[in-house]
C-alpha cells in the first residue's frame, strides 16, 4: 500500500516535542479520564433540577430522610435501581443538555494543545479559509453516506418509513443541530485533530489514521446494544473520517460530516445514535424483526452491512482523491527493521564522512572509467594543478611514448606515496 504525504497543517505540529507510541496513549488516557470528569461535573447542574423536579424523586429523598438531593446520594440512602431507571427516562431538554456539555471536551483538548504540547490551531486542522464552504461539503457528505445506506435499508425491507412523526417538536430539533454540531466536532477534535496529529509526528500518517481510528472504536465500546459489526462499522467511519481529515487538510469537513451523520440519524429518521436514546424526529423508521443484520437493529444503522457498504465506497473514493491529487507516494525503504512494525517514519542516518568536491568527483570517474594515454595523463596533471592538489613539483622531467597505455591503480599509488 503506498504511503500518504503529510500535508502542511500536520507538518507543522513535527516542530513541536514528539513521544512514543506507548508514551502518547499514556497521555490520551490520562486526558481521556480527566474529559470524563469534567463531563460528570458539567452534567450535575442538569441531572439536579432534572430529579428534583420529578415527584417521585422527592418522596425518596424524603423517605430517606433527607430533602436534599445530593445529601440523599452521599449518604447511600436512595433506592439506586429506581435512581438509575429515572436516568435512564430523561426529557428531551436533558438529552441537549447533555450535547451542549461537549464544548468543555473541546476546550479541554485543544487547551492541552495549546498550552501543554505548543501546537498551533492549524495543526489541529483549525485551519483559515473556505470554512463555511468546507462544513457545507461536509454536510452534504453526511446527505450522502446516510441516505445511501437508509435507502439500502429501505430496499432490502430491512427498515419501515413511518411518515412525518406527530410528536415532533421544531424548537427541540434545532437544538438538537446545534447539540450534535458541538458533539461531532468534540470527537473530532479528540481522534483526529489531537491524538491522530500528535501521533504523526513521530509514526507514519497511515499508522496514526489506524491507531486513531482504534482508539475511536474503543470509546464507543461501553455503548449499549453494542455487536462485533458494529465495532468494524465503527472503526472503519474512524478510517474514512481521518483520511478526509487528512485529504482536506482541515478539521470543518470531516466536524460536519461527523455531526451531520449522527443528527440525520436522530432526529431526522427517528433511529438511535450507536446505542443511545433516540430524540425526537422529523420522521418515524420502525425496523424489520430479522433483518438487523442489514439495519443495524438496536444499535442504529452503524450495527449493519449497509453502513458496512456505503463507508467501504466513502473510503475508496477519498482514497482515489487523494492518489489524483498526488498524496499517495511509493514507501521508502526502511533502514531500519523495526518500523516495520512500529510505523515510524524512516529517518536519514547522518555520516560524518563530508561530501567530495566536483573536481574530487571528476578525478574519480577519469582514473576509473578509462585506460589513461600521455593526453589524459596531461590533463589531470593540469587539473590537480588548478584545483591546488599539486603544490609543487620534483623538478623531473618524465617523457612517454604517445602510445603507453598507463593503469589507473598505478598512478593513484604514486599519489599516496
């Protein structure tokens, strides 16, 4: 397979410090961990007006003794099955809510970067130009993709078009756009922008797409319905959006491709986000019993073979785009063995031996490459004179038939001597 050219904005994060492999997740995880806190803490404010407003929430809490929300958690005192299940039954406001929260994900990360690892915003593909036109080519990319897939639902009877949904809500499903645009770009921004850059600083561009793309496979492991398709599905969306991160040059398309998807899904069709709660939607999808390995069933569309088929088309003709427009390079031959297997880089060996001068050169190739009559000999004599080689002479006189033929191995010991 040949090997991607880094383009410029990733080019410009190999001027800041580079780690390892091992060294890099390290620091993803330890990140990652901190991104999960920071969500928890931006969420209680929500989940606090959310359980004190519910009636049967403030019986509990009063049963155990205590009016007091968090007072009634810290002390162990409330029935956490029925916790739980009122969680799991969250309106609408809480599901945006929860959206919303994503824009400390953001921050977080490319604070990291900004002020921890010295990258600029364009080696996170915040790049300047063409943004409006880059996020609406994502956009139309996410029409695309989903609705190729819908539409292979659609055609093998895997899925149901229900109709416009009678429950539908216009305020919330702007909200809903505006949530999911912040959500797509915080993931993008952790997989691609972050962690797929800062690995190609010291790997190749196609082991920092891969190694990404597993890590963004990885953070959807604890979803629910989760199935082994859906994890290949997963994987290979994390493949066709870091090349276009990558092909792009940029972090809009592949933001909007990525948010666009999952609000189509949403709360346009009705069909649930890799596992999560369904919101509400401008139409209705029902699935079909038996056909879940086409739809996706539970899990969304992402679990079936016709999100398998379309992302295997998106990533064929991203990959052909960027072979036209010569991104695509024949692999250098690796010096050493050991990335064959790491992916990193080739790097040049640095000699301490200096490179020859022209006449150096010129000298080499006439004592070699020729049997040397009286001219020739003249002539190099001339040279080495020129050159300053020859800084004096014996004062001999040596005089040779016109038609000796003279060994170049003969002279060059005369020289050493």
């Amino acid at each position: 397979m040949k090997e991607i050219k880094m383009p410029a904005f990733m080019k410009d994060a190999g001027n800041t410090k580079a780690h390892s492999m091992w060294r890099e997740m390290a620091i993803f995880i330890l990140l990652y961990v901190i991104s999960i806190f920071v969500e928890a803490m931006a969420m209680v404010p929500g989940l606090l007006v959310y359980i004190a407003s519910r009636p049967e929430a403030a019986s509990w809490f009063e049963r155990a003794g205590s009016s007091d929300v968090t007072g009634g958690l810290w002390n162990g005192s409330v029935d956490m099955d029925k916790y739980s299940a009122l969680l799991q039954a969250q309106p609408e406001w809480l599901l945006i809510y929860t959206l919303f929260a994503e824009i400390l994900l953001i921050a977080l990360y490319v604070g990291y970067c900004r002020l921890i690892e010295k990258r600029s915003f364009s080696s996170m593909g915040f790049t300047r130009g063409h943004i409006l036109v880059q996020y609406i080519k994502g956009l139309l990319w996410a029409v695309v993709l989903f609705g190729g897939a819908y539409l292979f639902c659609i055609g093998t009877g895997a899925v149901h078009f229900g109709g416009v949904s009678a429950d539908m809500i216009p305020g919330y499903i702007v909200l809903y756009f505006v949530g999911y645009m912040i959500q797509g770009m915080a993931e993008e921004v952790i997989c691609r922008g972050y962690l797929l850059v800062s690995l190609s600083r010291n790997h190749s561009v196609w082991y920092s797409v891969v190694i990404s793309s597993g890590v963004f496979m990885a953070m959807h492991m604890s979803n629910d319905h989760m199935t082994f398709l859906a994890f290949i599905n997963i994987f290979l969306c994390g493949l066709l959006f870091g090349l276009i991160f990558v092909e792009r040059g940029n972090i809009w398309m592949v933001a909007a491709l990525h948010s666009g998807w999952n609000f189509l899904q949403n709360n346009i069709f009705g069909i649930p986000v890799s596992g999560m709660a369904q919101g509400n939607s401008v139409f209705l999808t029902s699935f079909t019993e038996g056909r879940s390995l086409i739809s996706g069933g539970a899990f969304g569309v992402e679990g079936g073979i016709a999100v398998t088929a379309v992302l295997a088309v998106g990533i064929y003709i991203t990959y052909r785009r960027m072979e036209k427009k010569g991104m695509l390079v024949e692999p250098e031959q690796l010096e050493n063995p050991g990335q064959m297997f790491t992916g990193e880089a080739p790097r040049q060996e640095r000699t301490e031996k200096a490179p020859e001068s022209a006449d150096e050169q010129k000298e080499e190739v006439e004592y070699t490459s020729m049997p040397l009559n009286l001219d020739t000999l003249n002539r190099i004599e001339t040279q080495k004179r020129e050159a300053g080689i020859l800084t004096k002479s014996s004062g001999k006189q040596i005089t040779y038939p016109r038609s000796t033929v003279f060994n170049a191995d003969y002279f060059r010991e005369k020289d050493e001597e």
